[in-house]
C-alpha cells in the first residue's frame, strides 16, 4: 500500500514540476518554429479517479511525457524531440495495482516549410515519428477459454506518424493562437504481434486542432520586463481530436463508426497565481487506448491536473 501511494505522489510530482527545469526563455529563445514544436507536444497529467463513464473504478489514469527538445541553433529550420511516454492506471482494487502500463518511446523529426510574421502569422511543418508501442508483457496474448489476456499477454507494435502542423489564427479573435495538425499513422507489421495483425487496424488518420486564448507576445507588451513572467496570466485553452481506423478490424465493416471513429474534447484552465499547472476537464469516446485494451470501446468524462504546457 505505501509502495503504491509513493508511485501516486511521484507521478503527481512530475506533472506539477515537468516544465521547471526548462531553460529560461531569456538563455534559450525559441522563434516561432520551436514555440510551435513545443505546442505540438502531448501534455503530462494525472486523473483523479476514472471520471464518468465506463472505466473500471481507478485511483488515477496517469501519462508522464516529458520530451527532450532537439536543435543545432535558436534559427534553425529542423529540429527533434524524443520521449519516454508512459501511461499508467491505478485499479481502485486490493493492493492498488498498476496493471500493464503503456510504454510508447518515440523519436520525431520536423522540418519548417513554411514562415511569415508580418500581417497575418502563419506557419507550416511537417513531422516524422518513429515509435515503440507495448506493454511489456510476455505472456500468451489468449486465454486458455478464448478470451485476450489482459492481465500478462503481450502486446507490441512499431509504427511510424507523418503529417504536417500548422500555425495560423483560425477564430476571430485577437487574443487566441490555433494549431492544426493532421497526420497518419501506419504500422508496418515490424516486430508486431501476430495476434494483431487483422484485428487492430494497421492505418489511422490523427487530426488535433489546439486553440489557446491568449497570445503570449501581445500579452507580454503589457508588462515591463521584470513583470514578463507573472503568473498572474489565466490562460484557457481547448483541444479537439479526432482518429479514424482504417485497415482490417476483426472484420468491421469500412464505415463502423463504432469501431473505427475516436473523438475527444479537452478543455484546460491555468488559475491566476499557479504557474506551471492546468486543471482539465476531458471528454472521450472510442477505441480503448490501453495497449491490449483496444479491442473495447470506452467513452468518458474526466478531469484532472496537466502540465502547463502552453
């Protein structure tokens, strides 16, 4: 129990103190380029509990993303980001289990196309993700009476994502930066389980649109400069994605909404004297993103705290 409650308060430690020891922007500044690379990143948080819907009764869902930033120069035109993804749950059951955790590394790559900053800021870049997907499990993916072993069966795929993300005011409003990205993600059948293959759809279509409400350089005209970094900014931001599964699903047919389509919403809120934290709420319906839980449907709303990532 008290090996549990550690893991609980070292996960809610990461999410509250993942951006500290950046860099201050005055030593490393970032363009537009980088900025835009930095908010196309997957934010850390931790539920508290499972939320509504129906999940299995959790003491937390938690992902811990953080990402080194790779670049030769604050100019320049590509650049990398690697990360150790992990996505954790705590069963609210005897002994607090954490069972069969996501363990999805990945290396991106990303390439500036596009680059204007004069009346109408916009920008273009497109990515390349090489990643590992299991759950470090080596058990037989079935049971003995047919049924997938969610408890020990292992579950492994490697794939890559490639699109492009774009940086340009969308809603019409001053005080707001939209990003948009669109992607595909393709599993080649490198190293994947057998017992994938045909089952958990090899092909899927990722978009993500990012709107935050503020717009940091206008806002920062507003303070001099040892007011530049007061957190007393609230900062609202909304995140709507949505996946479509292409490929052979245990024989879904091509239009099985139910089967194919993923959508969520997320709204995020940074309180006026906290910093580097975010309260979310998030709603969520479709595939199970749980490694070998995929082959359910899940839908939910839940709310937590996220790393201020924006």
């Amino acid at each position: 129990m008290k090996n549990k409650v550690l893991l609980a308060g070292f996960i809610l430690t990461v999410v509250l103190l993942q951006n500290l020891g950046a860099q201050h922007p005055e030593e490393m500044p970032d363009n537009s380029f980088f900025k835009a690379i930095r908010a196309n990143q997957n934010e850390s948080y931790i539920t508290f509990s499972q939320g509504f819907g129906n999940l299995e009764p959790l003491v937390f869902e938690a992902v811990i993303e953080p990402y080194f930033l790779i670049r030769t120069s604050k100019d320049a035109r590509w650049g990398a980001t690697l990360s150790p993804a992990i996505k954790l749950r705590m069963y609210a059951e005897e002994s607090l289990p954490v069972r069969t955790p996501s363990y999805n590394p990945y290396l991106s790559f990303y390439h500036q196309l596009v680059f204007t900053r004069k009346e109408t800021p916009y920008m273009v870049y497109v990515f390349l993700t090489l990643a590992h997907y299991s759950n470090g499990q080596e058990g037989d993916f079935y049971l003995e009476n047919g049924e997938i072993n969610t408890m020990t069966g292992n579950f492994s795929t490697n794939y890559f994502e490639f699109g492009a993300f774009f940086n340009r005011q969308l809603l019409p409003f001053a005080n707001t930066t939209e990003y948009f990205k669109t992607s595909l993600e393709i599993h080649p059948g490198l190293n994947m389980n057998e017992e994938l293959k045909g089952r958990y759809g090899s092909y899927r279509w990722h978009n993500r649109l990012k709107i935050y409400r503020l717009n940091w350089r206008k806002l920062r005209e507003q303070y001099d400069e040892d007011q530049r970094y007061s957190t007393k900014i609230p900062v609202l931001s909304a995140v709507f994605e949505t996946s479509w599964i292409f490929g052979e699903r245990s024989g879904a047919k091509a239009t099985d909404i139910s089967e194919r389509l993923s959508f969520s919403a997320k709204l995020a809120y940074k309180p006026p004297k906290v910093r580097d934290v975010s309260f979310f709420v998030k709603l969520y319906t479709g595939e199970d993103y749980y490694n070998i839980y995929f082959t359910r449907r899940i839908s939910y709303f839940q709310f937590g705290l996220q790393a201020f990532a924006f």
